[in-house]
C-alpha cells in the first residue's frame, strides 16, 4: 500500500515485536543466570511464550495479507486482469506474499513449540527464511524508482539481510544473548525506519514534500538511519543494564562455551 | 538444450532427488530419537543408502551427459568447427559440464560410503562444489540474455548458490536437520523452477508467449518464486510433521551440541 | 573536516589503540600460558584493562564529536539552514555520528566489565556495530568525488569492513590470539592509512598536489596501501615474537578447542 | 612479467606446492588414523616438515622477487621515474608486492614452527592474508584490460578469493582434512589456470593468437576452467583413495568434533 498508512501499520508490528523481545530477552538471560529466581526461567516457561508469540505472529500475518487484499484500492484477491491483460496490483500480492512467510513462521512456530513433531532450531530458520524473503522481495521492489524512495528502502534493506543474517546464526547459536539483542535491535530499526519511511515519501496532514534530487537529503537520511539504530541500542543496553542488576554471575553464555 | 524438454529434464531430476529427501531426512530424524525403533535408524543402514544415492547420481549425471552430446542438433563430441573456425555448441558442452560435476559427486559418494578410503565429510564438501560449479556456469551462461530470460535464470541462481553455502555448511554441521530440511527445500525449489522457466520460455503446445520486455511480468515471476518456495516448505514441513508425531523427545541436534 | 588534521586526528587515535593492542594482546597470550607469571594474567586484571579502556574510548569519541562540532567552520550543532533551506555541515555531522558509535562503544565497554549487569560478549558485538557503522557512512560519504579521492577512501573501506568481521568473529571464538592480532594489524592499517590520505589529499606546506585522473597514481596507491599493511604485520609479529620468547608451551588457543 | 614465462613461473611453484600438499595431506590422514604406523604421523614429525614447508616458500618468494625487479626489462628498485615524472614498472612492482607477503607468510611459518613465540595457527591465519591480498592485487591490476584478458584473470580470481577463504576458515577448524584437500584443489587449479593464461594471451612459438571479442571464447574458457578443476580434484581424490586404502577406521575429524 503506498501511502503513509501502508508503512506505518507495517512499522509497528515490528516495533511493538521488537519492544516485546527488548522486554523478553534480558528478562531471560537473568532468569538463566539466577536459577529459582523466577517462573519464566523454566525451559517450559520460555516454551509457552514461544508458542503464544507463533499465534500472534501468525494473527498479525493474517491481518495483513488481508489488509493488503481487501483495502479499498486492493485486488480483492483478482490476481489477472483479463480484460486488459496486465497483472493486477502487483504490489499489493507482493506485500502479502511477504505477510505470507510471516505466517508460516508464525505456524512453524506453533507446532515446533507447542508439539514435540518438528525439531525446535526450525522456528529461527524458518524465521530467518522469511525475514530473508522480505528482503529478496523488496530488492526487486524498489527497482527503478526516484532515487530518494530507491535510497530509503535500500537502508531498510541492510537492515533486513543484516536480521537474515542475524537470525541463521541462531540457528547454530540459539540462546546465546548477544545474537538475542542484536536480532531485537534491527527488529526496532526497522520498525522506526518504516514510520520514517512513511513521513518522508508521503508526509502526512500536507507538510512540504522532500525533494527527492536532492542528494544532500539522501546524505542526511543515512546518518538519520544510524540515529534509528543508535537510539534503538541504547533502549535495549539501557533496559538490559536495569534487569542485569539483579544477576550474581558474571560469565556469559558464549564464554562458557568456548572457555 | 534450448528447449521445454532441456528444462523439464533436470527439473525432474532435482524434483525427485528433493522429494526423495524430504522423505529420507525426516525419517532419519525420527529414527535418531527413537533408538531401536527401525532398522534404518543404525549407521550401517544409511551408509547403504548414501551408498545407493550415490550411485544413482552418478547414473543421472550419465545419462544428462549423454544426452546433452547425442541429441539430434548436439555436438556428438565435437568441441571445436575446424572448417568455419568455431567452437561448436558450447550450450551442450556447459550443460554437460555441469552434470559431469554431479558425475564426479555422485562417484565420491560411492568411494567415500563404500569403502573407507575417503573421509565421510568429503560427500557433502564435493556435492557443495557441483552445486556451486553448476551456479558459476550458469552465471556466465545467462550474460546477455533477453531481460525476462535473464531474470528467471538469475532467480534460479539464487536457490542454486543458496544451497551450495547450506550444502558448506553441512560438512560442519553434519547431520543437522534443519540444514538437511533447508538443502531439500531448494532442491525441490530448483527442480519446479525449472519446470516453470520451461513454460514461461518455450510455452509448449503453442500458447501465448510472455513479453520479454514486460516489467510487470518480472515483477510477477518474483513472487510466482517466493509461492514455489513456500509451497516447497510446506510440503516438507507436512511430511516432517506427520513422521515427528512418532517422537517422543523434544531436544534436537543442534540444541545438544550448543547447549 | 576536510583538511589534513580532520585525517590526522582519527588516524592518530587508531594508531595509538593499534599499537596499545599489539602489546597488550601478546602480553596476555603470554600470561595464559604462563600463569602465576604475571599480575596482568589474571582475569580481574585484563577486565580492570578492558574497563580503563572502555572509558580511554569514550573519552577520545567526545573529544572527536566535540572537535566536529566546534571548530570554527563546524555546525555548532545546528542541524538545518532555514533561511537557504538546506542541510547543514553534513560532513561534519557524518563524522560526528561515527564518533557517536565509538562512544556508545566505550559506555558498553564501562557497564559490561564494571559492573555484571550486561553480558560481557555484547563489548564485541557493540565495537563491531561501530566499525561497521563508520564503514556504513564512509560508504555513502564517498559517493561521487574525485577518482583518486574515491580509490584511496575505499581501500580504506577494505580495512573497515574487515575489522567489523573480524570483531563480529570475535563474538564467538572470544580470546582468540590469531583473530586479536587481525584486529590490531587492521586498527594500525587504518590509523597509518588516514595519515597517508591526509597527505596525498591535503600535501602540507604547500608540496605537489597528485593528479586526481592518472591511473598510475591509483595502481601505486593501492600498492603502497598492502605495504602499510606488511608493515603493521612485521611490527606485530615482532613484538608477539619477542613476548612469545617466555612461552614455554607450544599448544595455542584454537588448537585446545578443535584438537 | 606481462609474457608467457611471467605467467608459467608462479603457475609451476603453485603446480609444485599444490601437488605436494596433495601428497602430504593424504598422507597425514592416514597416519592420524593409523597410529604407530608411520615416523610422519607424529605431531613432531609434522611440525618438520611445516618448517621446511616454510623455508621453501620464503625461498621461491625471494626468487620471485628478484626475478621481477632484475629482469632486463625490470625496475631494478628504482619506483618512480624523476625525468619523465611517472611510476615505473608498476606491474612489476606489483607482482613482488605479492611474492612479499608469500614470504611473510614463510616467515611466519618458520618462526610459528621452529620456536615457540608463535601462535600456531598464526600460520594458516598469514596464509589466508597472502592469499588474499594476491587477489586484492589482482583485482584492481585487470582493471581497464581486453575483455578475454580481463575475463582469464577473474575466473583466476574465484580461485584466488575461494582459496583465501579456505585458509580462513582453517584457522578455526585446523586439521580438517575436507578443508585441507579444497586448498590443494585450489592451489593445483590456481597453477594450471596461470599455465593456461599464459597459453591464451601469449601463445608461444607464434601461434595463432586468441580473438579477445569473441563471445564464444569466453565461454568457452570458463567451461575449460571447470575441467581444469574436475581433473584437479579427481587427481586429489585418486591419491587419496589410493593411501586411504590403509585406513581401518572409518570416522573421520569432522565427524569426531560434531558427534
């Protein structure tokens, strides 16, 4: 959807995604490190959370692919215009398609973590795999438009095969904190990233328009970009820092696996 | 081979290798966890059928050979034209190259399974360099091409160069089920693309064929291949599935190696 | 700044850390081997360094993001020129920004090895999103200047965005003698190498310019880069060496964990 | 040397190294299987001939160097033409730039293994660095060349990057027989390519010479280097097969650390 509320809907899933985690990664990290210090610690605790976070991921998919099918200016699931021969609201499919992966996650998720049938690493990998078809998709995306709009998505785009990246290694390190909190701060970048998104190519309420030549602009959004993630950083450091007051040990997971 | 048929042909091939495996590799999962459960689950008994893949890789890679030198307008051996000073269908060459690769792949098997004169990991370290090779000519192969052709064909490296890493990755992390899950996903990717460069280049039985030229089709061939790979994952995930029930352990592999 | 100090400065603060690592890293690898031998080997020892350290960086980082802001033809922190309506010193907010990461760096640094409350990997994970982030800028900051001007900055980038691998690897194998000395060898090539832009860019007192658009000035430079390096390598493998004379086991780090 | 003997002289030290690594790595697994059944299969035994391995490199470095500046039509130490006001001999300059860090690299080897003051894997480490900056070199060296010269030396390149990257990940996983046997492929294809190189672009006894326009030739090179690389590697698999005869036990390194 192009406009500002197609970037902005987007942008809070993952913001409030990326929240949830800054919330539930250090939180988890104390419980491992302070046994018998509380209920969530439990390896079946963490299950659960696992297995209701694949539902509403699933849930928010869901409402997406069909936000994107049935807004007013949608295809209405119409994929070929026969009439006139062309595809019909390319983008729009394109967005669902993205929703769609999502999804699957989200459903891996759920039978990875609520059944014992599916080995449990697959929920990062499939993760992963969606996240990188996300990219995938946009890349071919944004495809020869102006160069402020190219330049914008091609940020959001380091930021997505950065979190690909971020999350196979979790496949092979699951657990390990470090890869957690990264994983959670491109999750807020690119959250925030899509709202600035949103001001910038569609400002609402009839501000003035960016000049999409200017490539002073496009130097100034590349730094704005690092400030996203700066301020998404600190956050996390900051809300990390107040729960890790409470550990007693200083080792680390990684360190305790190559001593 | 220019045609419906050269493009059907692997297609099949690598279709049923990646089904062949999405049955094997659940199977051996289950049977790992569920010592004593099936004969198949002991060492000796996968050996055998690594040993046998092996050797119908081998005769595949032969038989594609063979074919790629002896169709009716192919080069029956002849690499050069000494009369009009030409190299003489370097097409069917290169294809041959790339099932000789697969050739050699499938003998290392045999050599490295049936006697144990070669390590085991060898198997997978020269299945990951047939699969690269394979990219690696396509990629030159693919230069100059009309935009829709070029565009299918680079899609389809994508799947092709993605599944020579996992196949790298799998000579570290042997035996791990989410790479061998991840490993049949594109196969059976790269062997229904396949198919679908088949129709959409040399639509058979005379139908309309696609604009070259057309940027909506690009467009709407992308996402077609994010579908296959879905479609792909879901099948795999559903056979997964229905064997795990007969799980009665949650930890999996990777978990235990990285606890 | 785009004069001889502006390269001058940072390239003096990556010398003075290179050269600090090329002693501290040999001298701990020393102390590992040889331990009851020195203070320093203690675990509580080399964490008092990594915490002076820590505050050393943030310190040099606010000096850097200080000197950007106020020297006399700086932004003095305004950000937007209403009155032309253009941006501001973006360069100079560009280098603020990088110098931002390393004083975020610096902090984790401080939190992570003074107090428990963050885990201790996330020191390495930080320093590698700040090297990276610089690489990021310099990427964008580049664009469209001279032949000569772009060619000695992406060289420079070569060492940036080796470094940011290098410590991303350093996450997970941590302690690692072989990837420490990467690190140093590349922090004192990009110290060495921002002295050398300086004086190809800026030549002090009035010397030769050198011809932005001569190919031949290009092929030396990028020579001239790799003996920087075999210089800052010889120099590291002469301290290690002359350390290394006290080891009396031969057995490193790496081989104890993949015998 | 930009003439047939240029490209033949380091095509045979790395012919030279590349077969005798491809007895000696064979040769050790065996040994590391069948204890008690050779002198080389001791850890000192090996250490030796790391050593004399080292020596021989830096010797053939050193050649290499005073072959390039000492030709008739070399530079002779002199880098820069005063008179005339430009760089001299840059190619040869370069080239001894890259037989200089093949000597660090022998350097490093000798001290790393005839004392104790090195890390061991600073070996592998260097190795991977020489490499590397061999195909760093390369890559800005055949800018602006005919398109089959440029075309010869990239396909050079894949090897030169592949095999950097080998050495890279052997630093971690040293001793893997899998990555020891993808080297030698490399290096022995690394060799072949630069005879082959130097066949096409300076056929000797005035042969017909090459078309540097024609399509067709590209093509066809770069399914040749596939075959150079097939018989690379089925040379390497025969030598093995052929000591692994003795082998009784099946289990391989890898299999070992990854259970």
């Amino acid at each position: 959807m192009g406009n500002f509320k197609g970037h902005a809907l987007p942008g809070s899933f993952f913001l409030l995604f990326g929240l949830w985690w800054s919330v539930k990664y250090p939180l988890k990290y104390v419980c491992r490190k302070n046994k018998n210090a509380c209920y969530l610690g439990s390896r079946a605790g963490f299950q659960r959370l696992e297995f209701i976070e694949g539902i509403i991921k699933a849930v928010f998919a869901l409402i997406g692919m069909i936000a994107e099918q049935f807004v007013p200016d949608g295809p209405h699931l119409k994929l070929y215009n026969y009439e006139e021969k062309h595809w019909d609201h390319l983008m729009n499919w394109q967005h669902a398609t993205m929703y769609l992966f999502y999804g699957i996650s989200g459903l891996v998720d759920v039978v990875a973590h609520g059944t014992n049938a599916l080995p449990v690493a697959l929920d990062r990998m499939m993760l992963s795999l969606a996240v990188f078809i996300e990219g995938f998709l946009f890349y071919y995306h944004i495809h020869g438009r102006d160069m402020l709009d190219f330049h914008v998505h091609q940020l959001l785009l380091v930021a997505i095969f950065g979190a690909a990246l971020c999350i196979l290694l979790e496949v092979f390190f699951r657990g390990s904190i470090v890869l957690e909190m990264l994983r959670t701060s491109l999750c807020i970048l690119q959250g925030s990233w899509l709202w600035q998104i949103g001001f910038v190519l569609y400002p609402p309420n009839g501000r003035l328009e960016w000049n999409q030549m200017d490539h002073n602009n496009m130097m100034f959004l590349t730094m704005c970009y690092c400030w996203h993630y700066a301020f998404a950083f600190l956050i996390l450091v900051a809300i990390t820092t107040s729960f890790g007051g409470y550990c007693t040990d200083q080792t680390d997971f990684i360190i305790n696996i190559f001593p």
